[in-house]
C-alpha cells in the first residue's frame, strides 16, 4: 500500500470516528420513542466528550466542517445536560434543596444500595452509627444483609424486609420512628419497591426504597409500567429514594416522577462505577443513577454523598424537613450537594 492510500485511509478513519460516535449520542435524545434509545441517553455526557475528543484527528487532518460539527455536537450536548440539572426539559419537574429552618425539626434518611455481596457490612453499619440517620432506605438487601441488619434491630425496631425472589435481593426500610398507626410496611413488583408510612412528630411522611433492573435490553421499562400504580398512590407527602440505574435526564427518571407526582432532588453526582476500577474515579467516569424524590410537604435541605462502604454505589445522605404542605416544586430548580459542594 502506498503512502497516498495509507494517508486516505487515515483520512477516512478521522472522519469516520466522530460519525460513529454522533449516532449514539443523537439517539439518547429520544428516549421517549423507545427504551433503547434511553439506554444511550444514560452514556450522554460520556459519549458528547468522546465525540469532540474524536473530531480533532479529523481537524488536524483538513476536515474542518466536519470536524467543527462534531466538535459543536458534543459541546452542544454537553451543555444541554448540564442546563438541564438547573432547568429541567420536557415536562420534568426538579426540587432544589432549601435552607435548613431554624424552627422546624429536621430529619436524616440514608439510602444505600448495599451491594449484595458486599464483604465489609461492617462499613456500612459504621457508617449509620455515625450519621444516626432516622430512616434508612436500601437496596440489594440479600439473606446475608438482613442477618448483618439485625445487628442494629434495636436502634431501628421498624423496619420492612420484602422477600428476597433473588440472591441479590429486594429493597428495605429501617426506622427510628414508629410507622403511622394501623399501618405496616408494603413490597410491590417483587421488592423492587418497598413503602412505609411513617410518623414523625405527629405528621405521616411515606417512604419508599426503589431498585428498577437494567435498562433495555433488559426489563426496565416494563418495571416501570407495572410501579406507576403503586407510585400513584404514595401519600400526600412522601420521600423516595433509590438506585433507579438510570441518570437524571433519562426516559425512565422522568417516568418516574411523572407516575408518583414526584419532584427530583440529587441524583446529579456520579453515585455508581464498577469494582473493578478505583472508588476515585467515580467522580469523573460515573454515573448518577441514585436519585431521591420529595413530594407534598417534605423539604430537602442537602443531598451529600458520603465515603465507600464496599458498594459499588456510594451513600446519599439526606437531610429533610416537613415544610408547608402544596408549595409547587415547579418554581424550584436544582440545587445538588455533594460533600457541601455544588456539583453537576
């Protein structure tokens, strides 16, 4: 092969690279037209980077149009992602975390997705110790956990354990405070969800832990479908929270808050990273698939994750109130908190 077919070769390769990675990019933004392209959406700010890495070999090598449409692309997505965590799009509604009042009494709920063979439970029992959370909402609840669990029975003497239909287990509640009288804890859809309604201080706040599965190809979406009725019947004030293993611009998130009248708050700080990379990493590479909703009188204040305890999900601490009853979360927008800094 001659050095002109190498350099057209060359040539072709740059411009084909930027092209590829386009595709996928454009696709996630439409989500709502089927779940394999939500599944896109979930890799965006990954995939606009990527894109206007992959154009400068093409820049360098004459395509300029080319190259400064792949460039704009991927800046373009990037900062519609970021805009959207400050202004939400397409009918999804945000909560921003508020100041702590001075004369309301604030509460404390830790979400986890524990990992179901996590083997240092011993981390994540420190870490509740510490923080002394008043309600603690897990996922991955295998066998073993809720022998580990039953070490802090007496701190938490509430609590809903859903079946187990898997070895990697369903969802849960821990609680300090007692459940509203006559009520008991509920599971839907094979623990995927568990809700409980709880008392505090007199006032009757549901809480609910959510897992949803894989996205497509896996049964996300159909998950989805078979929660809407459970979500629509959570109390007039509610919190959840819960590894939805989708980010906060997708599909399934907005099908979320739509089915149960909830509005968003965190869920922007990368949460998740695979094992088999450093923790440190998460901050860059991660991806922000645990989330915590409000609805009705519940206020957030901060949403701040917290250090590793072994999972491949880091902890959101969540501090909350229970503010007036029917302030329209559409007039708020999203402020995020992660170890007391702004992050997106």
């Amino acid at each position: 092969m001659d050095k002109r077919c190498s350099l057209e070769l060359l040539r072709l390769v740059a411009l084909a690279m930027p092209v590829a990675l386009s595709l996928p990019l454009v696709a996630g933004f439409f989500g709502g037209w089927h779940p394999c392209f939500d599944t896109l959406a979930h890799f965006r700010m990954h995939l606009a980077v990527a894109t206007a890495i992959s154009a400068l070999p093409a820049l360098l090598l004459g395509f300029w149009k080319e190259a400064g449409l792949s460039v704009a692309l991927g800046l373009g997505a990037f900062l519609t992602t970021v805009n959207f965590l400050t202004t939400p799009l397409f009918g999804q509604v945000n909560a921003a975390a508020e100041p702590e009042p001075q004369t309301q009494a604030t509460y404390r709920l830790l979400h986890v997705n524990t990992r179901f063979d996590n083997a240092t439970p011993e981390k994540l029992l420190s870490l509740i110790g510490r923080t002394r959370p008043d309600i603690v909402a897990l996922n991955e609840v295998s066998t073993s956990w809720v022998k580990h669990l039953q070490r802090i029975s007496a701190a938490y003497p509430y609590s809903v354990f859903c079946d187990p239909q898997s070895r990697i287990g369903p969802a849960a509640i821990l609680s300090r405070r007692p459940f509203a009288a006559g009520t008991e804890g509920a599971c839907f859809e094979g623990g995927a969800m568990a809700t409980a309604e709880i008392d505090l201080g007199g006032r009757t706040v549901t809480v609910a832990a959510l897992h949803l599965k894989w996205p497509w190809p896996f049964g996300q979406a159909g998950q989805i479908d078979r929660l809407a009725g459970p979500l629509s019947r959570l109390g007039g004030s509610a919190l959840a929270a819960g590894d939805l293993n989708a980010t906060p611009w997708s599909n399934a998130v907005a099908r979320i808050a739509h089915a149960g009248g909830l509005a968003r708050v965190g869920g922007s700080t990368p949460t998740w990273l695979s094992r088999r990379l450093p923790v440190f990493w998460r901050q860059w590479i991660g991806l922000p698939i645990d989330h915590v909703f409000r609805k009705g009188g519940v206020t957030v204040h901060s949403v701040n994750t917290q250090e590793d305890v072994g999972s491949d999900h880091a902890p959101l601490l969540v501090e909350f109130s229970l503010g007036p009853v029917g302030v329209p979360a559409e007039e708020r927008s999203v402020t995020v908190l992660n170890d007391h800094r702004v992050s997106f």
